[in-house]
C-alpha cells in the first residue's frame, strides 16, 4: 500500500469541503483545518487560494485522462457522445 503525499491529502481535504458546502467555503484556514496541519504547512504546499484551485483542477483533470484510458475504447463515444432521445 503506498501513502498518500501531504499535497494528495491537501487536494482531497479541499475536494471534501467543495462536495459538502460548495467553492464559498473553500478557505485556505477551512482546508487547513480539514486536512489537520497548520496554514504554514498549507501555504508550503500551495501559494495561495487561487493555486490551491488550480492544483484542484489540474489533479481531476489527469484523474479524468486516466479514467478515460482505464475505461477502455468505448467509452470516449460513450462518455462524449449524447444519448439519442427515446424511440416514440
């Protein structure tokens, strides 16, 4: 079993406050506290909340790429191309 980095937990603990209460309650003290370390520790890890969100974004985005080539080579047709509406 491999641990996680402090910068993988920092990016989940911001990823739990967005799910539970939305991007207004994303602070760096809110994070901070989710992931229990100090804002110091934080601020190392993360410049400021404007990184924070960019480190956010960037990890979900290659979460995505990586889910699409795990998922095999239907499912960019699946995943992109809309359903068609229903037989009448």
């Amino acid at each position: 079993m491999t641990r996680k980095s402090k910068k993988q937990y920092i990016l989940e603990s911001a990823a739990n406050i967005v799910n539970r209460q939305g991007t207004d309650y994303l602070t760096l003290d809110a994070v901070a506290k989710e992931a229990s370390i100090s804002k110091g520790g934080l601020l190392y890890h993360v410049k400021n909340r404007e990184g924070l969100i960019k480190e956010l974004v960037n990890s979900g985005a290659i979460n995505l790429v990586h889910g699409f080539f795990n998922a095999g080579p239907n499912c960019l047709s699946m995943c992109l191309i809309p359903p068609s509406p229903p037989a009448r």
